[in-house]
C-alpha cells in the first residue's frame, strides 16, 4: 500500500476515535466520516507498518446505518464525528469500545463484564443538549467568524447555529457575532499573538434558562464592551452576567486565570439533582445535564444510602455530586484540587443549607494519606470521578491499602477505567459489582462509565 493509492474497502467498526475501520489485506485503514456497513473508495493518506488513514473518495453504496447529518457542516466540522451514524449504532459502538477496555486493558474476560454491566443509557434528546459552547473566533476579510475548528487543524468553520447545543443559545451565537463585527473589536491572531478577541462561551442551566456569556480576550480593555454588555443584558432577557476572561498566554488553553463581571452577576443559577447551584462560566459541569441527573439516579440506586454512611469524593469538583449525596448520608468529606472550585462547592453548600459535608483543597493523592480521620469519621463510600487521565497511582495505592467497603469510580475515558480498575481488583481486593454506561456526548465518539466495586 502506498500513500495516495485507492482503495476499495468496506467499514467494518467504528474506532473510540470517531473514525471508521476497514482492513484491506493486513492493513487495519481508518477513515473519517464513514459508517460501519459503508462500501467506499478511499484514498490512502498516510501508511504505516500494519495500519494507514485514509479519506472517502466516494460511497459506493451507503450503510443501512447510515443517516443523513442534522448539520449541514458535519462532514467539515470537528465538533461532531457521528451525524451520520444512526443512534442505535452509536449506543452500540460506545458500549463496545468500554467493553474492549476492560478487556483488553483492564484484563476482565468477556463474561464477567458480560455479568455485571448493565444495558448503556441512551440519551432522550441526541441533539440541542449541550448547556455549554465555547468558540474560538476569527476575523474573515473583516467579517467576524465564530464556530468550531475543522478536524486536524484550525480553520474555523462558521456558524450562526449548532445543532447539538441548546437551541436557546442560538440567538446569540449569530446576534453576538455581528454586535462584535460591528463594533469592529480586533480578533485575535493566534500566529501572531495579537488582538483582543480570542473565543466566545455560552453557559445555560438547563432548568432555569439562566444564560452567561464570556469573551475571552488577550487584553482588559476593549473599547466600550462595558456599554456593549449592558446592552446585551437589556436584548437577552434569559442573559444573567456578561463577563470578560482575562488570557495573555500564547496557549492553546481557552480560559485565563481571572474573570470579571461587566454586567449582571457572575454565575448563573441552575438546579441538579434538587440542589440549587451557582454555576460560573469556567466552572467544570458536564454538558448534559439530564444524563448527568440519570447518572447520579444509578449510583443512588446502587448505594442505597442508608444515611449513617460516611462519603468520601475524591474529585469533588463544585459539588454537583457531593452535594446531592450528603443528603443521603451520615456525613461527607469533599477532595478538590482547585481552590475556586472548593469555593463553589462551600457556597452551593450554604446555598442549600447542606451542613454536613467536610470541604478540603488539595491533590487528591496527597490529601488522601494527609487527612487524620477519626473511626467514625473513616468512609464507608469512595466516590471517584478524575480527569480524563485517571487516578493518580498514589491514590490507588491508598484505596488498596485501606480498602473502604465500596468505590464508585465515573470515568470519561474507557482505557484509563480499565488501567485503575485492573489494579484495584489485582489480589481480589476489589471484586467489581456493576458496570454502567451513559451516553453523555450524542453525535461523537465519547461514552461515560460507572463501575462499582466492592471490598473483598
């Protein structure tokens, strides 16, 4: 095989890149905005020992799973990589690619996931879910662009509307980006480190309406964005707080470190599981509020708290789980590395007179081996929800050696569950109880899991 050729070649699986997988001789070729059941011709881009990557040339004959796209820039934007892949065959794929984890990575045969994990909870609404979007801006011959970047670089495809976002949202996207063009703000020049204007977020809580808006930009001062966002707030009635991200740093990080409010407040107001909480705009919550509610049904159903339980979460956040939780328990212990997010969680906590849980701020591997816990204050429940690179091995080590009764470990990412799951039950000192998946990100190739183990 060599690159530029074509080939025939039949999609056979979907990869937890988004792309789908074909095998030509003993070549695994993967290619973008295909469909299992796809008959194409593609063309060869890059070829490797035993795998190459590839683009459609043409569909020769079509998937019975395959859809036509919602968006009418799905094949040019990288924001989504399934709108042509029917839903049913997107559940299917998502809880394939967790399964291949745990097995491959994580060790655990077929059937003892087979045993314990549950059917995946699809979403109700596959798109206009999102309750956040954050987009990059460009400057187009003088016309402002905003929208997402084209896979594998960063060429802006424009939008005035997404689909999987919350549809509320949308007049803004359009009605932001024109007030910005005419007020003629420079957009930022990533190449070249200059302008101001470097991305535009929305934030909606889904349950209140509340909207916030952020721009973030490599300089304070903008002309006249203080008169601008009053005005804003006056236009949008469901607009709570305009507010302006303050980031200087030739990074591809979108938030700087420190925000300020021009008009309104600087949170909104949103309701979680029957917890009131202020949400602001660099606040971590997941997108989809509803299936993070479904979630947080599932562990509740699990756990049956009891209410003379001690919880301990490990990677608290604001408190969207802790919170909820302590309600349900003798007493709760929060873990958070940020101390803004801390912060939060102590407000939401007032917020709800939930006086119950114990707040520390820290490295979680750190924190674990540094607090002194009395008996009674020692957890019954381990919560776990980390980055997307999974548990500090420290922390393993600690939940190993100590071994609390029960872990409940939520991971966005399928291979780093494996990987910790494998070295909690290595000796049989965690036997994992149940498996459940969740469909957090509809029309791309991310899947959220819930694993539940038990002391041995």
């Amino acid at each position: 095989m060599l690159q530029g050729q074509t080939i025939s070649l039949e999609i056979s699986d979907l990869a937890d890149s988004g792309d789908g997988v074909g095998r030509y001789e003993e070549f695994v070729v993967f290619v973008p905005n295909t469909v299992p059941g796809d008959r194409i011709e593609a063309k060869l881009l890059h070829v490797k020992a035993n795998l190459a990557y590839a683009s459609v040339v043409q569909i020769t004959e079509p998937s019975g799973d395959r859809i036509r796209p919602s968006c009418i820039v799905a094949d040019k934007c990288g924001g989504c990589q399934w709108q042509a892949v029917s839903y049913a065959k997107q559940l299917a794929a998502k809880q394939n690619h967790a399964v291949q984890a745990l097995h491959r990575i994580g060790g655990f045969a077929l059937e003892e996931i087979a045993a314990v994990m549950s059917p995946i909870i699809g979403a109700e609404a596959v798109l206009g879910y999102r309750n956040k979007a954050t987009y990059p801006l460009a400057n187009d011959s003088g016309k402002v662009k905003a929208g997402y970047y084209q896979k594998g670089s960063h060429k802006i495809v424009n939008l005035n509307q997404c689909p999987v976002q919350d549809s509320r949202l949308d007049p803004l996207l359009a009605g932001i980006k024109l007030d910005i063009q005419q007020q003629g703000w420079q957009i930022y020049d990533e190449q070249y480190h200059r302008g101001l204007l470097r991305h535009l977020s929305l934030r909606i809580g889904r349950h209140t309406g509340e909207i916030l808006l952020t721009l973030i930009s490599k300089e304070w001062d903008v002309p006249e964005l203080p008169e601008q966002a009053a005005q804003w707030l006056e236009k949008y009635p469901q607009l709570v707080g305009v507010l302006i991200n303050h980031n200087p740093q030739r990074t591809n990080a979108i938030f700087g470190n420190e925000t300020r409010c021009l008009a309104g407040r600087d949170y909104l107001e949103e309701v979680f599981g029957g917890v009131r909480f202020q949400l602001r705009a660099d606040t971590f919550f997941q997108v989809y509020t509803e299936q993070a509610e479904a979630m947080l049904g599932v562990i509740q159903k699990q756990l049956n708290l009891q209410g003379t339980e001690v919880l301990l979460d490990a990677y608290a956040g604001v408190g969207a789980l802790t919170l909820p939780l302590a309600r349900q328990v003798k007493a709760a212990i929060a873990l958070e590395i940020q101390p803004q997010a801390t912060t939060q969680a102590q407000i939401n906590a007032q917020l709800n007179q939930i006086t119950n849980v114990e707040f520390h701020t820290g490295k979680v591997e750190q924190l674990l081996s540094q607090l002194e816990l009395q008996t009674d204050q020692q957890p019954d429940v381990v919560l776990l929800d980390p980055p997307r690179k999974g548990c500090h091995a420290d922390a393993i080590a600690y939940l190993r050696t100590h071994h609390p009764k029960r872990l409940v470990y939520v991971s966005c990412n399928p291979a780093t569950l494996a990987r910790d799951l494998k070295l909690l039950c290595a000796e049989g000192i965690y036997t994992l109880t149940h498996l459940q998946m969740l469909d957090f990100f509809p029309q791309t190739a991310h899947v959220e899991s819930v694993a539940f183990l038990t002391a041995n």
